[in-house]
C-alpha cells in the first residue's frame, strides 16, 4: 500500500516522503480501515509517539496523521461494535502508524459509525478538532450557560468549533486571534473578538473560562482574566503561570466513541460545521503541511466514491 512516512527526525516536513509499506496488521481489538480522508497535525512531528511506540523503542519509518474517515476492511481477532463495509470515522493512535496511508490499523473503540449522509473529507475534520473543543470546554472546563468563555484561536479548527459549541451551550463568548479571524469568528457565534495583534488582551475583564490553544505569551496573560473559581484549560504547553484563585489544566485529547457519534449527530444537523481548508492528493501530503490557508487542511487518500471492502 501507499503511505506517507518520515524517517529522520531531524529532517522535518522535508523528510516526509510517499513510501510502498505492507499491508498492517489487525492485532486484537483492531480494525482495517480502508483510509478515504485523512487529517494531520502540522507539529506532530516533534511529537514523542510519531517517532517511538509506547515502550519507547524506534519505530521509523512512521507513518503521520492520527485523524480519518473511512471504511472497515478486516475484524482482528475479539473486535466487536463494528463491521467489515462499515463507515467509520475517528482517531488513530498516537504511537502507532496513523491515517496518512491508504489501510491503517485502530482500536475498534477510537471509531464511531459514520452516517451516510457526512462525506469522508468532513467526517476527516472533527475527531481531534471536535473532541479537544469539547473536552476543553465541558470535560476540563465545566462550562455552563450564562458563563464568559474565553476562546484563544477562534478562527482556528479547534477554536471554530468551540465557539459553536460554546453558543449552544448559551455561554458569552469572546474568541481572539488575528484581525483576519474576526469576521469567521463573529459569524459562527462569538460575542465579541480581541485581534491579539493589536488589541490588549488585558482590557477583555475577568471570564469563567478560557480555552487555549495558542500557548506561550498568550497563555501566560490569561492566568490573570480567570476570576476566582474559574478555570484556565489548555492543549498547547503544561501550565507555569496559573489563576491566583482558580483551576490550571493542561491535557491531551483522548479518543471517545459515545462524543464523536454526538458531534456527528450535530453536523448532521447543522448545528455544528468544521471549517475546511484545501484538500490535497496523498502523493501531496508533505506540500499540506506547509500549507498556512485557514480551515482543516485534508488529505484525500482513496476515492470517495469507491466503498467496497478492497483486498489485500
């Protein structure tokens, strides 16, 4: 099969290169999923896990991308839930081979059913977008309506969809980011918006929550918008400047079958919409990592309208 892999950890996007791997194997628990669209992160090649298992041995060439939609191709041995046609979409582990190849091998858990109605490019775009915003902001966040939520990167694929969640959640949100990100975040629901180039985000007052995803400087000046009580929840750096009376929380998101099906659910009511970026063929998946457009770039790895079980 066709994958996308990377060798040198030195090397960078510049070492990502289309490789012919075997087919994976279904080890118990695990399905085959026949990859149609495929999701990545631009940074996870400094991540840990792109470059060692979970014992910590070397386990290069590795293959990148950790969001995907798909069909189900092969059952390992104990899967259940699941089923040789299916569509399906979710996240790939973070320490094995991902979605950037044409097959990939996921815990059967990791995925939840794709309704027919979603095409794969979507479906691509909510896993880790959809589950970090969710997971910031109610797991970690314990946002309820009526409350203030401060959301860094509203514009962005994970800050885009918060704020839609946020809004229905009846939550007052001011999202910040660059000046180009007003208009986007102001029309998927946010109240109010702090260009963070040029606005102060000291001015913004005190808030019950602020979800980060921007780290660094940023995070470190929100530490003191949190009012007493509230909560400082982040995905981009461990926390070193915390709320003087409130909660500090750094986390990775984790897979979670019961919340994909409901975020699907959403979209298909056009309750929640994933803003795209550009697709790319998976021959052009190192040119995708480059790419700064805004919006989830997605890597198509198979033809959509193709759904048959291949064989090996």
């Amino acid at each position: 099969m066709r994958a996308i892999t990377v060798q040198d950890r030195e090397a960078g996007v510049s070492g990502l290169t289309l490789t012919e791997l075997p087919h994976p194997h279904a080890a118990e628990n695990d399905v085959i999923v026949r990859v149609h669209a495929a999701g990545f992160t631009p940074g996870e090649l400094t991540w840990p896990g792109t470059w060692t298992d979970r014992a910590g041995r070397d386990r290069t060439p590795s293959v990148p991308g950790h969001e995907l939609s798909g069909v189900v191709t092969e059952l390992g041995y104990g899967t259940t839930g699941l089923s040789v046609g299916q569509r399906v979409f979710g996240l790939a582990d973070w320490a094995r081979n991902g979605s950037l190849a044409e097959y990939t091998a996921v815990e059967a858990r990791n995925l939840a059913p794709l309704p027919a109605d979603i095409d794969h490019v979507t479906a691509a775009a909510l896993p880790i977008s959809g589950l970090t915003a969710w997971q910031g902001l109610f797991d970690h966040g314990r946002l309820t309506t009526g409350q203030t939520v401060l959301i860094h990167g509203a514009a962005g694929s994970v800050g885009s969809l918060a704020v839609q969640l946020a809004r229905e959640a009846g939550a007052y949100i001011i999202g910040t980011g660059r000046e180009a990100g007003r208009k986007t975040a102001l029309d998927l629901g946010a109240h109010a918006y702090v260009d963070l180039g040029s606005e102060r985000l000291e001015d913004i007052g005190e808030v019950d929550l602020v979800l980060d995803v921007i780290g660094g400087d940023v995070l470190d000046r929100s530490a003191a918008l949190v009012r007493p009580g509230g909560t400082l929840v982040t995905v981009a750096q461990p926390v070193t400047v915390r709320p003087a009376d409130g909660r500090a929380i750094f986390f990775v998101v984790e897979p979670d079958r019961a919340r994909l099906a409901d975020l699907a659910a959403r979209v298909r009511t056009a309750r929640l919409t994933p803003l795209l970026g550009p697709t790319y063929p998976l021959p052009e998946a190192p040119t995708a990592f480059t790419d700064r457009t805004p919006g989830k770039t997605i890597i198509r790895v198979t033809d959509e309208d193709d759904e048959a079980p291949q064989p090996r």
